[in-house]
C-alpha cells in the first residue's frame, strides 16, 4: 500500500461529506425518535454536560451502525485500490479528533478562522454546537459537519450568539505572579504543557530528548519569534489565584551582556501587564522597575528573604562556623550578615570575597565574626554559583553543602550531604501543585516564589527588591508568617536523615560491618519510627526501605547509605541464604 495517494485522499473526503455525513445525519434523527432513544439513545445522552469520554459512549448496537458507516470510505477505497496509509490512518485520526472535540465541551475554535473562510461553519462544527445537541435535543443532529443542519432547518438558533459568547468568557485575573525563565532548551518538555510524565519529576537530562531536536528548534525558534512571557501553571491557596509566567529566555541567555536590554524589557512588559490585570504581587527582581514605574500598583517581590531565612533555617542547630562559597549575590550578603550577627563565623577561601564582605558589614562585633581562611575541612558550607568542581573536591568527608543559589551544585562527592535549594514544602490546600518545580521533588516550591505568596497572604504594602537586605528582624517575620501559612521547612527532613545516620553508625554490632536488629536503630534514635514489615529477609534493609517511604525528602539519604552500606547488606542477605 503506498503512502500517499492523491485520488484516494479526494475519494475518501468526497465520500464522507457526500455519504457518511448524510446517513449519519437521518440516523441521528431517528436515534432521537421516542422509540429508539428511549431503548438506546439515551444512553448516550444521559451525559449533559458532556466530556471527551462522553463521545464513546453509546449502546453497542449503536457502536455497530456507526463503525459501518465510518468503513464506507476506507472500504471502498481499498476496494477500488486508491487507499493509501495517509487516507487510512488520516481518516480514522480525523474522526477521533473531532469526535472528541465536539464533545470536550469547552470551546476553542478561533473565529478569526470563519472569518477568513466563512463557508467553513457549513463543514466543520464547533463544541458550542454540539454542545446545543446534548442541550436542546432536537436540534444539531450533525456529525461533524454542520451541512445538512442547515439544508434541513435543524441549526439552532443560537448556535451563533452561544459560539461567539463561548470565546468571550472572562480571563482570570491572577493574585500573585510568579515570574521565572526556561533553563535549557529541552526544559520546555519538563513544564506542564510539555510531558506531563517529565513534569511530575524532579528535572533531569534524557538522553532521549535529543532524538526530538526538531520539536526543541521549533520551539526554540516559537519563543525567539512570539518574545512574550507566556503563563504555564495555575494555582489556588485559600482565596489567592496564583499564575507562573515563563520569560521564553533560557539560562545561558542571562549570562550574555548583549541579551540584558531585551530581557529587562521583557520583564518590564511583565510587570506592567500583571499591573494591568489588577496582580497584588509579582517575583521578579530589582528596584530599577520600581523607580522607572512609580505608579506601579503591583508589588514586586524578589523573595531574597525567604530565601535568607531558609538558608538559616537550614543549617544544623549548634554550628558555629560556616565557609561561604560562591558568586555573591544579595542573598550571600544577606546570610552573612545574619550569621555574624547571630555570632557564627563565616570564613571565605578569597581576598576580594573577605573585603567585600566585610564592607557590608556595619559594626565591629559582626566583623570579627567574618575571618578569611585557606581551610577546606569546614563541616558546613554555604555554596552558591561560581562553586568549581576542585574546591568540592577539597571538602572534608561528611561535609554538608547548603545552597543559596536558585541553581543547585552538582553533586560530585558520594560522602557529603547535599541540600535542596532554599525550598520548602507546600500546604495540601494548595491546588494543581502535580508539576515539580525544576530540580526540587513534588509539593515542593522555592523559597523565592513562596515569598510572592506570603506577602499577597499577609497584604503587605511595600515592596521587596532592591539590594538591601540586611535587616534581620525583616527575615524572621517572612519566616513566621510563612509558616503561619502552613509551609513547611525542609531542614527538618534532613536533620533527620544526619540522626539516622548516626544512629546507624551507633546501632552497628561490634564484630560486623551491619545493624543486627532494626530495634538498635529504634534505640539510639529516640523514637518508635520504625514499622514492622512481613517479609523474609534482612529486617534492618526493610526498615531502612520503609523510613525512606515515610520521611518526606529522604532520597539524598538514601543514595548516601546504599553506598556506605551496600556491601555489607548484600554480604548479611547472601549469608541469610
């Protein structure tokens, strides 16, 4: 059979506008005679408002009309040898697809499109139109085109006025905007819009997305040409309608000196459209906006705060002293001055780094907090961009890395721990939250875009951007607020993992490289975590297995453990037999 065959395409188009549509058209109409619709149409139409699932619904002797009736196309073109795949497989596509259209019951025809065609409204009808069907019942009988509607004075007459109100309906005005740019080009895969398999995880590279380079320059090439944010979540907290616009910018694009100007006004345009549509909030980035819009009613929200009080609230009770690591952003600034005021001491491995740091800092107890050093074994370290891959290097075995940055390091040592960016978990009364956020697990939201919503939450007048961030007390009252909102930290989870691993390392038996008993672990933790499982086997891995399922953000510590303990649990299930 040949791909492509023009006599058999116009064969099978003619047949089913001539044939199929006119059977189908007087079928209908009987359907809906006392008789028949009482036994078996009804079934169809007990769906009011109807559902694409809707479309297959029907009695299985109506199945059977209508398969006859849709055969007569490919049937007779095979017959007369004119079919070709495109005709076959172009034909059942196109049946399937506006079958379910018409019954999706949301409409999304464009009318520009009967306007540059108008006599397409006679061959191709709309979901307003057959919604009308399942609405008035004796009018509309068409299948897919509305033709023989017209020829024989069954159109209804609202079905016009009901189309064009249908495109009018109202667009949400959003409560809080979000504002965030693509990363790589195959990110666009991972938003919701793209696969909703890739979206529900955290992000990483597939191998097999470079196969669908064609798709990824098309859309490369759609975001160069149509330069305009574009919303791609929807979200509801309470009473809040929260929105997340992507600027079509990637990453690298941030780093060119040459791209600033179209990216500062794309983000202007952002803001003023937000502005427009009545937004209380939107995170985005920098006073600048503020002072070339004066009138700005919305509030910019950059979030430095949140992130701030995340970063502290992430570094484990009793430290006192960190290594700060990284580009320094207001965010580094920020946490530095905190930590020195609180009396922790902060060490930076550069000259430049120590001076500018210590500048920034306005008394003379916060300064003596601020040391310059060439010692890599801090057991803390505070990383942000600009982190290389020889300073990871360098790090102490256990070392815990802390980002700061809104991009997470990459993980090169087996034997540190690694934490999340500033993140925390969401409230469950947060709606539509299926898509993870980049890198972070489900219900999981940065810091960053959190702050936009608290300060929506707590109807906070002023705006958070610019470069100062230095006021302490401003970070403790975002955090309380945030978790007066029901967000919760993820440091916990993690303070948890470094328990369990002590406790493992506690729990071990003298002469043996395992735990004997899941009950030592139970033991040097302090509390009854654990959760009998009947299964044959090696009880503390299942117990290990089990505290994985059940503590939130647990897979850091596990990737660590199977490496330290893999060995010798293989070795304790080998000599179980």
């Amino acid at each position: 059979m040949p791909i492509w065959r023009t006599d058999g395409v116009v064969i099978t188009i003619l047949l089913h506008t001539g044939v199929v549509e006119f059977l189908y058209y007087w079928l209908h109409r009987a359907l809906h005679h006392h008789f028949l619709y009482s036994r078996y149409h009804s079934h169809h139409h007990s769906s009011i408002v109807t559902e694409p699932i809707t479309s297959v619904i029907h009695p299985f002797a109506e199945h059977i009309a209508y398969f006859m009736l849709f055969a007569m196309p490919m049937y007779t073109t095979i017959h007369i040898r004119t079919a070709s795949i495109v005709s076959l497989a172009g034909y059942i596509s196109y049946i399937d697809f506006m079958n379910n259209l018409g019954h999706c019951n949301f409409e999304l025809i464009p009318i520009w499109l009967f306007s540059i065609f108008p006599p397409l409204k006679y061959f191709m009808y709309t979901p307003s139109f057959h919604s009308l069907h399942h609405t008035q019942f004796r009018t509309n009988y068409s299948l897919f085109m509305p033709l023989y509607d017209y020829i024989y004075g069954t159109t209804d007459k609202s079905t016009d006025a009901l189309y064009v109100s249908s495109l009018k309906r109202g667009e949400e005005l959003p409560d809080v905007v979000h504002l965030t740019h693509l990363t790589t080009p195959e990110s666009i895969y991972h938003l919701q819009l793209g696969f909703a398999d890739l979206a529900s995880k955290p992000y990483a590279s597939k191998w097999y997305l470079w196969l669908m380079w064609p798709v990824t320059l098309w859309s490369m090439t759609l975001n160069w040409i149509y330069s305009r944010t574009f919303v791609v979540e929807r979200h509801r907290f309470n009473k809040l309608r929260l929105q997340t616009w992507a600027l079509p910018k990637y990453k690298i694009q941030y780093l060119l000196q040459w791209q600033n100007a179209s990216i500062n006004s794309l983000i202007e345009e952002a803001i003023l459209e937000a502005d427009e549509k009545g937004s209380e909030e939107l995170n985005a980035y920098g006073g600048f906006y503020i002072c070339k819009n004066p009138e700005l009613k919305v509030k910019i929200v950059d979030g430095s705060s949140l992130a701030v009080a995340a970063v502290l609230n992430n570094i484990p009770k009793g430290t006192t002293q960190v290594l700060l690591r990284g580009k320094l952003t207001k965010v580094a600034y920020a946490i530095a001055h905190a930590l020195c005021h609180k009396g922790i001491q902060v060490a930076t491995l550069f000259k430049d780094e120590y001076v500018k740091l210590d500048k920034s800092l306005n008394d003379g107890k916060s300064r003596s907090n601020l040391v310059l050093s060439k010692d890599y074994s801090h057991q803390i370290w505070l990383v942000g961009d600009g982190l290389t891959e020889d300073e990871q290097t360098k790090a102490s075995k256990g070392t815990i890395f802390v980002p700061f940055s809104q991009f997470p390091p990459k993980k090169l040592r087996r034997d540190c721990f690694y934490h999340y960016t500033p993140a925390l978990l969401t409230p469950k009364s947060l709606e539509n939250n299926h898509a993870c956020e980049n890198w972070l697990p489900r219900r999981v939201m940065s810091a960053w875009r959190v702050a936009g919503i608290v300060h929506a939450l707590e109807s906070w007048e002023e705006h958070e951007c610019g470069f100062n961030v230095t006021n302490v007390s401003n970070f403790d009252k975002v955090w309380e607020a945030t978790l007066r909102h029901g967000f919760e930290p993820l440091s916990n989870s993690f303070q948890t993992n470094l328990d369990i691993l002590n406790a493992v390392n506690t729990a071990r038996a003298p002469d043996a490289n395992i735990v004997v008993d899941k009950r030592d672990i139970t033991h040097a933790l302090g509390s009854g975590l654990a959760c009998p499982i009947s299964r044959n086997g090696n009880r503390v891995a299942h117990f290990l297995a089990n505290l994985a399922i059940f503590k939130p953000v647990m897979s850091s510590w596990i990737d660590f453990m199977s490496k330290l303990l893999g060995p010798s649990i293989k070795a304790d299930l080998a000599s179980l037999g």
